[in-house]
C-alpha cells in the first residue's frame, strides 16, 4: 500500500469544498442567512419553492465568489448565468438546485501550499455559485426524519480541484488553506464544526508511474480536517487492497462514520446526465464589467502568501514564524501594529506565538479582545534582549500583568518584583557550587556521559537563584566546573 506515492500504488485526489458564504441574506431570497436560530424561521415561501415564486440574486454573494477567484489567481467570467440541477431529495423543497454548471463564475486558478517537503501548487478546476440545501434530521424522532429548511437557499460556493494531490497530508492542508483564505477575505467564517465548510474527496488510485486516472470513489460531507485525513486515509487502503486482489474498483460516493473509523457506500455514482442540467430561466444571465471586477480587486486586503514574504524580508523572520503569523489575519494585523513599535522582532514572535497565544486559547478570547498593540512592548523586549530578565520570566511574572493593566511599565514590575538578573558572576559561582554539591549523584551520571543533564542543572541554579541568574553565565560556569573538576 502507498499513501505517500512511494510504493506500488500512487494515491489521486481531487477535492470538493464547499464554503457558506456569510452574506446577511440567502443567495436567492431575503430571508436570513444565519446558523443556530430554531428550525424553520427563515423560510419564506421563496425557500420554500412555492410556485409562482422567483429567485433574485443577492449581489454580495456574487462578490463574495469574485473575491475568492481573485484571491486564487482565477479566471472570472464576464458572463454569467445559472442552471438547473433537478434531482428529489426532502431537504430540496423546490426539486431543484439552482447551480452553475458549465459557466462557472470562476475557471482556473491555484492555491500553494507550503509542506515540509516545500512547496506545492493546487490547480483549481472552477469555483462555481450555488444555493444550499435544507438540511434533514434523523436522531431526533424514533419514527421520522425532521426537516429544517434554514439552511435552504444559502449562498455557497464550491471549490474545485483538478485531480492532482497525492496524500491525505496533502488534502488536509490544502482544506486548511482554503479555510485559512476564505477567512483572510472574510467571506466565510469557515466554521467547519457548524458545516459553513465541508469537503467531499474523490479518491482514486494507480500503479505508480502511470498517469492514467483510476476509478474514483467520492467521500462525501466531511466536516472536520481530521475527518478528511483520516476518510483518505482509509479510501488509499480500501482501494489498494482491492487492486492487490484484482478486484474492480467501482464509481461510487461513499460516507465516513467517524466513530467507526470506516467508510461505506450510499449509492452508485450519478453522472452529470442524471440531473437534467438546463439553464435555470427564472434568473436573467448577467454581465460583470471590468470597472466591477477591478473595484473588488483593489478591495482585497494583502494576501497571506504576500505578508509572509514581507515579515522574512522586513522583519528578518523564519518562513515557519512568518507562516504562523499568518495563521489568522487578525493576529497579522496585530503583529503589524506592534512590530512598528520596536526593532526586537524576533522576540516579538516568540512572545506573540507563545504566550500570547496561550493565554488567548486558555481564556477562550481573539486577538482582537485585549489591547496587546497598546502595550509597552518595546521595554519588555529590550529588557529580555539585554539579558536582565529571562523569556520566561517576562512571560510567566510580567506578561500577565501586562495584559490585565496594558499601562504596566514592565521595567517597574521587573524591578519591583526582584526579576532582574543582575547577579554578579561571584553569585552565580556560588549558586552553581551549591548545585553541584546538592546533587553529586547527577554530577557523576554527568561526568560519564549523560551530557543532557546540563539543562537540569541549569534549571535548579534557576530556582535558587530565584530567577536572577542570568542563563548564559550559569552555562558557562556550570560547564566550567563541571569539565575541570574530573
Ligand atoms: P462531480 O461534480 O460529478 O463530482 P467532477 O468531474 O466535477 O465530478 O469532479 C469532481 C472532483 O473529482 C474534482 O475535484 C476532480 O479533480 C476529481 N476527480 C475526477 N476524476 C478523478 C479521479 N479519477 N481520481 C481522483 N479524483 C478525481
Ligand atoms: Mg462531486
């Protein structure tokens, strides 16, 4: 078996995201576009498919899909109209979806990715508009499925790539691109927990070498990074087994039960005659102008590819810092407005992407909910620079409280709590003896080669010291005695 394209069998994969746009209204309809209200409030009989009701387009939606085609270097159609996907299912109340199918509003276009093996550009097929459907509850009623008709009507836009990823490691950053993007132009909250994103795998494979496409299998509605690594891997196993044994592989969508760790078929696959594609006559084709498609250009913010570059060539900062900076835009933007504040970047990362970020995850909070731009930031850094207070001294004893009273001096604190190092070397030959006699059975293991122990000792002049000596000196002489002594 080969997950990774090394072996026998080279794993294809092509992916399917769909991303909920987060306009204020549906795509074809007013009624409102938002996630948790009780079942069936937003439902006027335009959701509904009453007859002799019409679709009217929601422009912010079509935006929101130029944005995104912009931001993946895509094609964007000038002209435009949608069509009609005809198939039953209870959670369509019309009968039909409207969609788009062979004028997509965006065609081509990639996406990189940056993988530890380097990097990799995703080519996109198309990025296409269309409404969502109703959404059926089965776990609710021992009898009967519930229907819920909110989510019929919103605005998605489906992603797709040309079949051209090979691991499951792949697909799982890509989607974690796509996320990171959607959320960067803030057209998506990409929420994957509440399906405002959620992403069907066609998964296929092949001898190695070969650059014929197998047969796919399309794994369906996953909702979780985790779930789409994990669905991928099982379908690269499943199918190399079959081929080990010569059986057929057939066209099929298939489902993934997380609890069970297994994937199973749902049906055989439909082709694209089944549903009766036409173009959907209630809704008028329409014409962007260039005008239009330059004015949302120019409103899209500094892509994070772009901010990467520039926080290694201005900030001299690492590819891996830079990248995670970038995670989230706010974050970015926060960086931004510090960074102007002090030269000590590099420091600033590790604060930014350590402590800061600890506590934000701890308390539950964004980067937008406390005033970290408005701290004094540049004392900190100098101060832990100089070597007068350790990093994790400022980020265990000052850092805090910093951020409960963002006027804090951290200079004051530093001197009113004793933290800084400013032991003389006299001192800290003494805190080290005194280590060093406290442990002579560390010593001993030390002296035969188990070199590791340094940090431990480290650790304890720390401790006693009660965190004034400085690091760099303490080495120095713990190395001294330590190799003299023999
Ligand atoms: P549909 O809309 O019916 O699912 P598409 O032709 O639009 O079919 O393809 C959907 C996705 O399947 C695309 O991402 C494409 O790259 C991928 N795909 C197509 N053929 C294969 C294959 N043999 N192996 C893996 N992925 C494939
Ligand atoms: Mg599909």
């Amino acid at each position: 078996m080969s997950v990774d394209g090394l072996g026998k069998y080279e794993a294809v994969i092509g992916l399917e995201v769909h991303a909920q746009l987060h306009t204020k209204s549906k795509l074809f309809s007013g009624d409102a576009n938002s996630f948790g209200s009780s079942p069936n409030q937003h439902v006027s009989p335009i959701t509904l498919g009453h007859p002799g009701t019409l679709p009217k387009m929601n422009r912010k939606a079509l935006e929101y899909a130029i944005k995104m085609g912009l931001a993946c270097h895509s094609n964007i159609a000038k002209y435009n109209f949608f069509a009609r996907k005809n198939y039953f299912y209870p959670d369509l109340p019309k009968g039909y979806q409207i969609s788009q199918h062979t004028t997509p509003i965006c065609s081509g276009g990639y996406v990189e990715l940056n993988m530890p093996s380097g990097k990799r550009t995703i080519n996109l097929t198309r990025i296409h508009l269309e409404e969502d459907a109703g959404k059926s509850i089965h776990d609710q009623h021992d009898a009967f499925t519930l229907l819920d008709y909110n989510r019929a009507g919103v605005p998605l836009i489906e992603i797709v790539t040309e079949p051209e990823l090979h691991s499951a490691d792949e697909a799982y950053a890509y989607v974690a691109e796509i996320r990171k993007m959607v959320r960067w132009i803030e057209v998506c909250d990409g929420n994957m927990e509440e399906g405002s994103l959620r992403c069907d795998a066609n998964v296929s494979i092949r001898p190695t070498g070969s650059s014929k496409l197998g047969t796919r299998v399309e794994v369906k509605n996953l909702n979780s990074l985790k779930h789409i690594r994990h669905a991928i891997e099982i379908e690269i196993a499943r199918l190399s087994e079959l081929m080990d044994k010569g059986e057929k592989i057939v066209q099929e969508t298939r489902s993934y039960d997380a609890d069970r760790g297994i994937t199973f078929s749902i049906r055989t696959k439909e082709d694209a005659e089944d549903y009766r594609y036409f173009p959907e006559p209630d809704l008028a084709p329409f014409q962007f102008t260039d005008e239009y498609i330059d004015s949302i250009k120019s409103s899209l913010p500094a892509m994070p590819e772009e901010k990467i570059k520039q926080y290694e060539d201005r900030f001299l900062l690492s590819v891996y810092d830079a990248t995670q900076l970038t995670d989230e835009k706010l974050l970015s933007k926060l960086f931004d407005e510090v960074a102007l504040t002090t030269t000590h970047w590099k420091l600033l990362a590790n604060f930014f992407l350590g402590p800061v970020r600890s506590h934000l995850n701890q308390h539950s909070l964004d980067w937008n909910q406390l005033d970290i731009n408005k701290m004094h930031w540049d004392t900190l850094l100098k101060m832990v620079d100089e070597g007068k207070i350790a990093f994790s001294v400022a980020a265990q004893s000052i850092l805090p409280m910093m951020f409960d009273d963002v006027t804090t001096d951290p200079h004051e604190v530093a001197v009113k709590l004793n933290l800084i190092q400013d032991a003389g070397e006299d001192e800290v030959v003494d805190w080290v003896k005194k280590t060093l006699d406290a442990m002579p059975d560390k010593v001993a293991e030390y002296k035969k080669g188990k070199k590791g122990l340094i940090g431990l000792f480290v650790g304890e002049v720390k401790k006693i010291s009660g965190g004034k000596a400085d690091p760099r000196l303490t080495t120095e002489f713990l190395n001294k005695f330590l190799n003299n002594n023999n």
